[in-house]
C-alpha cells in the first residue's frame, strides 16, 4: 500500500516538471491541476474515500428503509385519534430501549467475526457465525417478548399514565412476532455488510418498506384490527424483509462461499459469539438509554409539556443526523475488520482516518442544512411559534453534538472492527453516566439552564465518550482475532494476535 501511494504521489511532480520545462501556455495550467491533485491526495486518499462513499450511501438507504418500517406504522396508528397517537408513540419508544437496540447492537459481534473472517478469506466461518448469532438473538428476543408481554404492569411502575400504559401494552403484543424477525435481520444484514455486498440491500429494504406502507394501511382502515393492525403490519413486514434477505443468501453466487447452509456446528461457536455480542449491544444500549433520560428528565421540568417536545425534536434530529452517517460507521467497521484479517495494519488505520475526514465533512454539510432550515424543520414537529423558537436557540448545541456523534460513531466501529467491544462498554458507561447525565442534572436544574443544560450535559458525554475512544485507538496496539484454522476442521477462536 505504501508503494502504491508513493508511486502515485511521484507521478504528478514528474508532470508538473514537465510543464515547467516546456515553457508552453499549457503547461502553466497543468502544473495548477497537477497541484490541486496533489494537495488532495495529502488530505484525502481518494481511493478510499470513493470506496467507503460506494459502501456507506446503500447502507444509508437500508437503515432509513428498515427504520421507517416501525416508524409507519406509528403514523398508521397516530392519525386514529390522539389516544391512539400518545400510546403508539410510547410503545415505539418502548421497543425500541428495550429490544430493537439490543438486537442491533448484539449484531456487532459479526461486525468483528465475519468481518475479519472475510478479510482472512476464511469464508466458510462466515455462515458459522451467523447461524451461531442468529441463534443467541432467538434465545433472546424470547426473553423480550416475554418482558414485552408484561409492558403495562412496568409502565404504570414507571408512573405513566394508565390509559396510555394500556394502549402501549396492546400495541407492543401485537410487535412480539416483529422483535424475533428484527433480531435475525440485523445479523444477515451484518454477513452481507462484512462482505461489502451493499448495493442489493437498496432494494431488499426499499421493496419491503413499500409494501408495508399497503399492508399497514389495508390493516388498519380495511380490517376490524384498527389500531392492533399497525403493529402487526409491522411484525409481517420485518419477516417479509427477512425472507427477502434469507433467499438472497441462499441463491445469491456472491454468497457461494461464505453461506454453504445450514450447519449444527455454530451451536458450537455460540460462546464465541456470546463473548461479543454482549458487550457489543450494551455499547448501542447505554446510548440509546441516555438519550431516554434526557426525555425523562425534561418530563420533571416545569412546563414538562413544553420541555419534553423540545428535547423530544432534538433527540430525534440527532437520530437522524446519525442514521446518515450511521453508513459510514459501517464503512468503517467493515474496511477496518476486512484489513485487520487480511493482516494489513496500515491499510486497516488508513481507512479509519479516511471514514473520520469523511464523517466530518458529512456532519458540517447536514449542520449547514440544519441551520439554514431549522425553522422549517421545528415547523414539521409542531406549530408553536414559542417552540420553534426555542428550538432554534438549541441549534448551535445541535450542530456541536451531531458534530461530536459522527465521530464518535466512526471510533465505534473501529472499535467493533477490531473487537475491542469490550474497552467501549466502559468507555460508554463512565462517559455517558458518570459525566453526561450528572453535568446534565446539574446544569438543567440547580444551575436552571433547563433544556439547554440538558444538551449541554450530553455534549460532554459525547465529547468524554469521544476523546476516550480515540485515544484507546491511538494507543492501543492494533490486532487480530486468531482466525488460524485447520483445512478439514475451521475453528476461529477469540484470542488477540499482534499484525506486524
């Protein structure tokens, strides 16, 4: 890689020497591209960047496509009546800290089996490990759906409103069926990502979000279902996303390799799996909670009403500022792993330093948007002109943290690419709750700072969370999993082996 780099940086010189030498009108011109070029290569290895811009943009629309599944039937549900609008809305929330985060981040476990696996060509361990991940996301999405199934009891504990706790309650029974499908979802798209198989899942997740938007309406105003049919539309079309992907792997040639079906062998590895799964969904879960108790806090403020719409906007403008750079954290992750186990330090470091300026420049573009149209964008969550108004006063908080966050979720997965889940649930913990939430507490109500004291406190948790993650990769020697394996018997364990 270094040789390839150097030889390209030689070629521009030699030309604009050339020019020089001519003497020609030509040349003048030449030597300016020739400069330009080269003060591109120095900030930005184009190679890269226009590879890990190829991989992220389909993942990107993926994401939004399979987060808008759950998110519409919301819509279904809310335009019955404002009951119906306040429970639906509740139980999203719900599912969404205390199931589909988990699903998702227990996922990231193939993030660093699979990805490593590949870029160590050891392909056949990549439909291992998935049917390994599938089964622990089954083992645990019945433990959800059991807690699921006894949503109004803890909701009423958590003193909500008993009306809405029961409408939750019945919105989150008819999800059950959807929480097993999620789980199963989020570890095949996590074997086709590791595998930079991308551009299929564009429409292996907008067909189905497509069809769910039917499905749901015919559901909801066609059937005697009413409100139990938005979330059971759901259900149906994260399974039919599931079959989609499920054919894919099985009949796709891309897949020949890495999928030689189904094996009794990954009951042998589901430790392995265990071993990062875990650690991976409390790293999603511990951020995705801290954002609910900033929701929560507001809710104690005076003029709660006011207060939890503002930072309700705020945490979902967040999310999807992160859902947008969401792709390029799985760019990273990928190309990290894939390099990592392919024994290519450098390369592996060279794309993280790409993914970072990217995500960058990726967060200013949306922050510019953000606030040039934020009065436009407040205007879409409500018509309070005293809210909108407050909500453009939190902007420049907003364009620090989203800011923050892109970067933040480039060094996640890093650290998930090269299995160091473990050092981030710490990281996590200390950063989000041992400094966020208490500067938080502190500044939104003994230093009265309300709102704004809140995301200020969370802006420190971010920036802890940050700081920390780069210098763990900063300084933490860069290894590999111990993906050594024998010819008639491949069995990757989990054990750090330095790359030279």
């Amino acid at each position: 890689m270094a040789s390839d780099r150097s030889s390209t940086m030689l070629q521009p010189a030699r030309h604009e020497e050339d020019g020089e030498g001519g003497g020609g009108g030509g040349g003048g011109g030449d030597g300016s591209i020739t400069r330009r070029l080269r003060w591109w290569q120095r900030a930005l290895d184009l190679q890269e960047a226009k590879r890990q811009v190829l991989f992220s943009m389909p993942m990107i629309l993926s994401n939004l496509s399979y987060y808008g599944i759950p998110l519409a039937s919301v819509m279904f549900a809310g335009h019955l009546g404002k009951p119906e609008l306040a429970g639906a809305t509740l139980a999203n929330s719900w599912a969404t800290v205390t199931g589909f985060a988990f699903m998702t981040g227990s996922s990231g476990a193939l993030e660093t089996l699979c990805g490593q696996g590949f870029g160590a060509k050891l392909y056949r361990t990549l439909g291992i490990h998935l049917q390994a991940s599938c089964i622990v996301s089954l083992f645990f999405s019945t433990l959800i759906s059991i807690f699921w199934f006894y949503t109004e009891p803890v909701l009423i504990l958590l003193h909500q409103d008993s009306q809405i706790a029961k409408t939750a309650a019945l919105y989150m029974k008819f999800l059950i069926p959807g929480i097993f499908a999620y789980g199963i979802l989020q570890n095949i798209l996590r074997f086709l990502q590791t595998q930079s198989i991308v551009f299929p899942l564009v429409m292996l997740s907008v067909v189905p979000f497509v069809i769910h938007i039917g499905i749901a309406y015919a559901l909801v105003h066609g059937t005697v279902l009413g409100f139990e049919g938005a979330p059971l539309a759901a259900s149906i079309s994260l399974w039919l996303s599931v079959l989609a992907l499920a054919i894919y792997v099985t009949c796709s040639k891309r897949c020949k390799n890495s999928w030689e079906g189904i094996s009794f062998e990954s009951f042998s590895y589901i430790f392995t799996n265990l071993r990062l799964a875990l650690p991976s969904a409390a790293m999603v879960c511990l951020e995705y909670w801290a954002f609910e108790i900033l929701v929560f806090l507001a809710g104690l403020m005076k003029n709660s009403e006011t207060t939890t719409s503002l930072i309700a906007m705020c945490v979902n403008t967040e999310t999807i500022a992160y859902m947008i750079t969401s792709g390029l954290s799985a760019a990273a992750s990928t190309r990290v792993s894939n390099e990592l186990g392919a024994g290519n330090i450098d390369r592996a470091k060279n794309a993280m330093v790409v993914s970072l300026k990217l995500s960058f420049l990726l967060a200013v573009a949306f922050v510019l948007a953000l606030a040039s149209g934020h009065n436009v964008w407040a205007g879409l969550f409500s018509g309070s002109t005293s809210i909108i108004a407050e909500f453009g006063s939190m902007t420049p908080l907003l364009a620090i943290s989203i800011t923050i966050d892109s970067v933040q979720g480039v060094l996640s997965g890093v650290a998930r690419g090269c299995g160091w889940q473990h050092l981030a649930v710490y990281v996590n913990f200390v950063t989000f709750y041992c400094i966020g939430v208490l500067i938080a507490v502190l500044l939104g109500f003994k230093l009265n700072l309300h709102v704004k004291g809140l995301w200020i406190g969370l802006i420190c948790g971010l920036s802890s969370q940050t700081v920390t993650l780069l210098v763990i990769t900063l300084r933490t020697k860069w290894s590999r999993m111990d993906l050594s394996v024998d010819m008639d018997q491949e069995d990757p364990r989990i054990s750090q082996t330095d790359v030279n």
